[in-house]
C-alpha cells in the first residue's frame, strides 16, 4: 500500500499547478473548501468525519487521503474515522468496504502519537 503523506503532496502539487493555469476557477473552488470547512453548526471534525465517508462512498484515492488527514488533524480517532467509513459501505456496499483499505493506511500514516 502506497504512503498516504505521498498522496496528500500530490494533491497540494496538483493544486498549485491548477491555480497557475486556472488561477480563477482553483481560487473559486478552495474558497468553497475553506467555507465549507468552517466550524458553524457543526464542528471541523464532524465535517472531515463526512467527507471522509463520502469519499469512501465516492471511491476518491485523493480524496480519502486528504480528508483522513484533516480528521485526524481536527481531533479525530481512529474508530471515528473507520464508524465513519463503515457509514459509507452501508450506503456504498462492497467497493466502497474495499475503499477502507485505504482509510486504514491513511490512518496509520497520519495518526497522531
């Protein structure tokens, strides 16, 4: 399985390539992430806890790797994340299970302590 901190310098590579030849389109759609992301009714890690099924459900590599992250940043455990994951297959089913493979090693590369 490949290093999830590898995965996640992909995405801030990708991006600041974007915001190079897509300056306006790059700036719309992280202002939206940063909006989104907001503590308001509910917390920054409930919010990451969603994206993070979501990008199960969805089957987003990057996506897993960047929102698992952000969990753990935001103060998330381990069984958080993987209730949260677990969320996902009953909506998803059996890809989105083999997805949480991903969640794991996510897990393991960025948890903290």
């Amino acid at each position: 399985m490949e290093d999830m901190n590898r995965v996640v310098n992909e995405i801030h590579t990708s991006i600041m390539k974007m915001r190079k030849k897509y300056p306006e389109e790059t700036r719309a759609f992280m202002g939206l992430l940063r909006a989104t992301g907001k503590p308001k009714a509910l917390s920054t890690k409930d919010k990451e806890l969603i994206a993070v099924a979501l990008s199960v459900a969805t089957k987003c590599h990057w996506c897993i790797a960047f929102h698992v992250k952000n969990a753990v940043d935001a103060g998330a455990t381990r069984d958080e994340i993987m209730e949260a994951s677990f969320v996902a297959v009953t909506m998803a089913g059996s890809p989105a299970l083999m997805y949480m493979q991903l969640v794991i090693q996510a897990a393991d590369d960025f948890e903290k302590g």
